[in-house]
C-alpha cells in the first residue's frame, strides 16, 4: 500500500514549510504504527518487533514490518488469532488517512507562522 500526497508543492513554500512536513508525516507514522503494533498478531513477537518507521532524505515515510512472513499473516483473514488480526498495519493506515492533510496544513501553516516572528 502506497499513499502519495499530491498537488503540494513545498519547494514554493520553502525550506521550514518541507521540514515541517516532514516532520508531521514522520510524527503520524509512529502514531499509525503504534496502533498497527497493538492489533498485529503474537505468536513470538517477533512480528510485532519488526514494525519500523523509516523516512529518506526527501521526507518519505515508509511504515513497514519486514520480516519475510509479514505479508501472510496481514493479508489472511481466515486465520485466528488469539491477540492481534489480519490487516493489522492497513487498518490504521485508513483511519489516520482523513485527518493527515488537516494536519499537514497545519504543520506548513504553523512553520509560516514561525518564520514570520
């Protein structure tokens, strides 16, 4: 799953504008991972260990829990878990989606305003 924000371009609002959502995007992708790490399945934890949240140079955030079985265990809706369930990084994913551009405008406008005092 790969969510892109379009229609921003941040080399016109600057330098604190990109590093603030950078920022806020890094922020909200440990708050989705927190959630995905309480609903992911426990057989040894080493699953829920995994989840990461990494960003590049440019800002991108990637959310991920790279182990080679990660996939199996997210995607099959048939299997029983005592702790945890299937889509346990997508669900939070879809939650944080409709409030991630308020808080991105929020984070560009909150850096103008600090640039302007």
């Amino acid at each position: 799953m790969t969510v892109s924000i379009t229609g921003l371009d941040l080399i016109v609002l600057g330098q604190a504008a990109r590093q603030a959502v950078g920022r806020e995007l890094y922020l909200s992708g440990q708050e989705i991972m927190a959630e995905s790490r309480d609903e992911c399945p426990v057989d040894t934890g080493n699953l829920r260990r995994s989840g990461q949240v990494i960003q590049d140079a440019d800002g991108a955030v990637e959310l991920s829990y790279p182990v080679d079985y990660a996939v199996y265990v997210h995607e099959n809706l048939e299997a029983n878990h005592p702790i945890g369930k299937a889509k346990f990084l997508e669900d939070p994913v879809n939650r944080a989606l409709p409030e991630l551009p308020q808080r991105i405008a929020e984070a560009i406008l909150g850096s103008m305003e600090a640039g302007a005092r």
